[in-house]
C-alpha cells in the first residue's frame, strides 16, 4: 500500500481506491476545521472479551485535529458565535478550562482569525499551557488550590470588569456546547452502529458530550440507555470530569436526559487507562479510561442478566497530554 | 507548628477552614496529627498502603515530596505544607 501511496505519479482515483481495500478514502479538506468531528469508532475487542455477547466501543475523539472530544464544542461555540456577531472586531473571545477545551478554542481561534483569552487553573500542566500559547492564545492563571471553579469565577470578573475587551461563551452554559453533540456525535454514533447502539456513556465535564449525545439518542431510540459518569467523590484525579454534587452546576446539564449515573473511582480509571494501552493499544487519558470501565461495568450487567448489548463510549484524548508535571517536571511555579 | 494549606475538596474535614496549623518533624507525622485534628481526612490523602495517593500532590515549601524523601520529607515550624489535586477539574 505505502509503495502505490509514494510513488511519483500516483494512480488514478479507482486504481487508489482498490489498494486501500475497504476503506474509503477521506474527502481532501479546505480547512482544519472540516476534519473537526465525524471520527472513527473502534471495537474494543479485548476488553468486551469479559462478556460474551456485548460489544464495547469507543468512540475515538483523540482523531479530531486539536486532539480531543472538545474540538466539536470549540468548533461550534466560535463559529455560532461569529454568526451571531458575539465576537465582533477588536473582541477577544475569554473562557476557563481546564486544557483540552482551551487547546481546542487557540485551534479554532488561529483557524478563523479570532483572538483567545483563556484563565485556567495554574497547576493545569505544562504542556498545556505550552501547547495553547503556541497557537498564539493569552493565557491567564487563577489560583491552582481552588480548581476549576476558581477558574470560571475569574473568567467570569474579567468578563464583567472589561465587557467591550472580551466576549464570554461559557462553555458551561452554552447551548452551542451540547448542540455540537446532538448535531454532530449522536448522527455519527447512530449512523456507525446502523441504530443497533443500547447504551450510550460518557463522563460529566461541562456535561455537554452527554447531554447532547443522549437528548439526541432518545429521540431516535427511546429505549437506549444513556448513562452519565461522575467521580465518586469531589476529592478525584480523574481531569476533565466533575463530580457535580460539590462543584459549580452547569446550566446546560439535564439530569432529565439521563438513565442513570455511575460513580467512578479515580484508580478504576486510572487503571483502566492503563489496561487500554496496554491490551487494545490504545494510549487515551485518564477521562477515556473511566468511560470504558463505566462501559465495562455496564457490559458486566448485561452479561449478567444474560443481555446482548452494543456499548458506545468516547475515548476523550490521548494519553501522552498527561506526561507532566505527574512525572516529567520536577519544579513548580506559582 | 508549620502550617498545612486545605484544597476546597477537604475543607469538609476542616470545618472549611483552608489554613491549619499542625506539628510533626516530617510529612508522615504531619499528616498523623493532621488525622487525629481531623479524623477521615487522611485516608484521601494516602491509599491502603500508606503510599501518597496517585493523583494527589504534597508539597514542603513549593517542592514536590516526590522529589524529596517522600513521607520522611522533613517539615520545620516555618514551612507551608501544601496538599494539590494532581489535577485541575472540569
């Protein structure tokens, strides 16, 4: 395959066609923007392996081009943002987020020309902040002892002190948030599982993934399961997810469009992250390993109760965002 | 006595306070005492084994234990004892 992909002239679209088996070949794209979203589901073989008869998939959001699920949100915000003439010349665009979110906003602001401010919480890791000023994004710290909701308090002061300065999104409350997921994952998890998907489960950030995703899934299918997944315990290490009973509610969550909700332990998570490098090959986050082992204990129940099932969940992002300063980084500053 | 900072997820255990002062000469007996002012709190501290828990983070005076001797990390009166979530939230 690699020998027809590099040769000088390469073959006629057909011929290309045939060699990449049966795979269909992407659609070449004017922007980054466009390969946001639509990405692959893989099976996840060696896991699902504990039940018979249930499948598990993970839904592999690490391919969107900023390297993470929040692309799709990012995406959407700015761009119905600009629609709506929110960020007008001269505006900076100012959210908190605790990394992958602001990766995806300084990806989207660079693609579309729109300036990003974001306050994030100072322990967040180095590479993040790193990765977010690369795309040319201000970055403004709050205070690292008081999480992600110091960071949203902050955001929200600037915003209020220095309106004509910046326009404010709030992901938390942001329509266009889970909107990206009801437009965009749910089609896609629909379409790849030919409807055959029973249970949706995701864990609760800004609760826009598994808001959108399971409002829309109800409507196709009433009868499949869509399950939240929170930390056990507001004291977690599982980044990016919110245990919502002591953190800053946000708006856009519905408990009404949820089944149920699982409570996850931070080491079940860790551990599983670790067990899907290691056994599927797949290097995701500490988030993506609590998806799957909510999914696996989900496909557990179903196995148990003699239930065929097929289990979508999202692997998040990937694994190597997570180096420092867990390990690498020997000194701190703040 | 050195002075021990609380993230908002423990202030639960500290009556919300988010400085408190406790002895000890190094970060395992810190935290011993920490325990006996406030029952619960270290077991979210440190696992079954006594090891510091995965996501968590002490620091003595903005270093890293990890970096250091660990729980024998010596503790003075004068040094701020800092616990961190490894992470940031949502």
């Amino acid at each position: 395959m690699n020998t027809v992909l590099q040769s000088p002239a390469p073959p006629a679209g057909a011929a290309l066609a045939l060699s990449l088996g049966k795979r269909s070949l992407r659609t070449p794209m004017g922007s980054v923007l466009d390969l946001v979203g639509n990405t692959p589901l893989v099976r996840l073989t060696r896991i699902e392996v504990e039940c018979p008869g249930v499948q598990l998939w993970g839904k592999a959001e690490f391919c969107n081009p900023g390297g993470s699920v929040k692309d799709r949100a990012a995406s959407r915000i700015i761009r119905d943002a600009l629609a709506r003439g929110d960020l007008r010349d001269g505006v900076r665009l100012l959210d908190s987020t605790s990394g992958n979110t602001g990766i995806a906003y300084s990806m989207v602001g660079a693609a579309l020309g729109v300036p990003i401010t974001l306050v994030m919480p100072e322990n967040v890791s180095i590479p993040r902040k790193q990765i977010t000023r690369t795309y040319g994004t201000e970055l403004v710290f709050s205070d690292p002892m008081e999480g992600s909701d110091g960071a949203i308090l902050l955001a929200r002061k600037l915003a209020t002190e220095y309106p004509d300065r910046y326009y404010y999104p709030n992901q938390y409350a942001n329509d266009s948030n889970w909107l990206a997921h009801y437009d965009g994952t749910a089609m896609e998890i629909w379409a790849q599982t030919h409807g055959t998907v029973t249970h949706f489960v995701t864990g609760v950030g800004t609760s826009g993934t598994v808001i959108g995703t399971s409002r829309r899934l109800h409507e196709l299918n009433p009868a499949i399961r869509c399950i939240a997944m929170q930390p056990d315990d507001a004291w977690h290490g599982l980044e990016g997810l919110k245990h919502i009973p002591s953190s800053l509610v946000p708006p856009i969550y519905d408990e009404q469009v949820l089944d149920e909700t699982i409570w996850m332990p931070t080491d079940e998570g860790w551990d599983m992250s670790e067990r899907l490098a290691r056994e599927e090959a797949l290097f995701v986050g500490h988030s993506s390993g609590a998806n799957v082992a909510a999914a696996l204990r989900i496909a557990k129940r179903c196995c148990a109760a003699g239930q065929e099932g097929v289990i979508v969940t999202v692997l998040c992002d990937r694994g190597e965002r997570y180096f420092g300063p867990l390990v690498w980084e020997k000194h701190y500053v703040w | 006595m050195a002075s021990i900072h609380i993230p908002p997820a423990l202030r639960k255990y500290t009556q919300g306070e988010e400085e408190v002062s406790v002895g000890g000469g190094n970060v395992a007996e810190v935290l011993r005492n920490l325990e006996s002012k406030y029952p619960g709190i270290q077991e979210r501290i440190l696992d079954d084994s006594g090891a510091v828990r995965r996501f968590v983070n002490i620091f003595v005076a903005d270093e890293d234990i990890r970096f250091l001797d660990n729980l024998s990390t010596a503790v003075k009166d004068s040094d701020e004892v800092s616990i961190v979530p490894a992470i940031a939230g949502g």
